[in-house]
C-alpha cells in the first residue's frame, strides 16, 4: 500500500520534472524565485519554512502544507513546533482549514513513523 507521503512525492517529482520540460521563462523563474525566498537570509530557514507552513494552511493547499511539514522536519522542526504554527494557522484561518490540519496530523504520523523505521523522507 502506497502512503500519502510516497504519492505525494512521487507526484510531485513527476510533474515538477514535466512543468521544467517546458522551458517556459516565467515559470522557470518563479520555480526559482520560490526555492530561494526559503533559503537562509534574516530568517533561518526553519523559521521560513514554519511560516510558510501557516500561511499554507490559511490558504488551504493540500500539496503546500504536505511539502511544509516535511521540510520543517528535514531542517529540524520538531512536532511541537509544528503542531503549534498549525495553531496558528488554524486561528488566522478559522474552522474551514480544519480538513487541512486533519491531513496535516496525518502526514506528521506518516513522518514519525518513517523516522522511527530510520528513514529520512524528502520532498
């Protein structure tokens, strides 16, 4: 049985590969510009990558907030952490992202388990 964590990277993988074929200026370039606003700079990147997780679930995006919570653990987040910017979320959200942190939880669970088997998901 395939996890959620395994399609969604799968997928993602894929289809980034596919929108890059493209060669298009413009979405090159966003691509790009979306990879570096998460780099280190005043900001450490668990902090970016927190806030981006917030602003995620406020915009109810699955595929954002799946991509989110992994990074936060690869750069060291812990689920406290997490579960609390998922706090946050929620309240500048309200109750319509309550779906989201539903699959939010799951993936976290997914994660822990996949930590706890000694493997290291990416993205």
């Amino acid at each position: 049985m395939t996890t959620r964590l395994e399609e969604f990277r799968q997928f993602r993988e894929k289809m980034n590969a596919r929108i890059l074929e493209l060669n298009h200026l413009g979405i090159n370039r966003f691509f790009s510009l979306d990879t570096k606003a998460y780099e280190a700079g005043a900001a450490d990147v668990k902090t970016k990558e927190l806030a981006g997780l917030s602003a995620s679930l406020v915009l109810r995006c699955d595929d954002c907030i799946a991509y989110h919570v992994i990074r936060s653990r690869q750069v060291g987040a812990s689920e406290a952490e997490i579960i609390d910017i998922l706090n946050v979320g929620l309240i500048v959200g309200g109750s319509i992202v309550i779906p989201h942190l539903r699959r939010a939880i799951a993936l976290m669970d997914e994660l822990r388990e996949a930590e706890m088997r000694g493997e290291k998901p990416a993205v």
